[in-house]
C-alpha cells in the first residue's frame, strides 16, 4: 500500500529534478532512496517490534546534509604526522646534524602516536 506521504516525496522529488535539471538528478535521486529506505526500515522495525520480534530499533544515526562534506577529521593527525616527520628529519639532519639516533626516536614517537589514535579512532567508530 502506497502513503500519501510517499506518494508527496516522489512528486517532489520529481518537480525538483525537472526544476534542477539532469546535472542534480543523481542527488535527487540519492536523497529520495534515502528517505524511502529510513521510511521502510522505520515501518519494519515497528512491525518487528509489534511482533516482539528482534531488538528495540537502534537510535538513527544523524545523517549528513546534502551538499556537507564528511567528517573526516580523524585523517588530520596522519597527515601532518607525516609533515612533522619530514620537516624534522630535515632540521635534524640538516640544521641541528643531529644524528641517526635522534631521527629515529623522533619517527618512532610519531608511528606511536600514529598508533594510538588509530586505535582511538577505531574505538570511537565501535561506539557510534
């Protein structure tokens, strides 16, 4: 049985591609698939649930806004780990002839580092 309400999303979906024209109809698209599976999955866990069926539904992740970039925040400690690293195997060497040793420890400080956070980041990625 087809709801009003979806029969609504399909007309704006489709007024929306016609105003937006063939270069936005991928998005569209995106966003009414979207929007119709949170409203199938949201019908079947209420049956489920109903039914005594399966675990209470799972809290809705919030999802990203059309036209927002992803988070991808957790690739920051990488990248400039990386940049820390060569600039200062370049100022030891170079600049302050320091020797192998100190570039060694300063890199193994930074894989650690590197370590770490990737674990952190895996363990925050667990709990969401």
């Amino acid at each position: 049985m087809v709801t009003a309400d979806f029969r609504d999303d399909v007309s704006v979906a489709y007024e929306t591609r016609k105003e937006l024209g063939p270069e936005y109809e991928r998005a569209v698209l995106e966003s009414f698939v979207d929007r119709a599976a949170a409203a199938i999955d949201q019908r079947v866990d209420a049956r489920l649930a109903q039914l005594g069926v399966g675990a209470a539904p799972a809290p809705a992740r919030p999802k990203q806004r059309q036209g927002e970039q992803p988070d991808n925040a957790y690739v920051a400690v990488p990248v400039f780990s990386l940049i820390f690293g060569v600039g200062g195997s370049i100022w030891l060497t170079g600049i302050a002839h320091a020797d192998a040793d100190a570039v060694f420890a300063m890199w193994l400080g930074i894989v650690l580092l590197n370590l770490v956070f990737a674990r952190l980041v895996r363990g925050l990625r667990r709990g969401s």
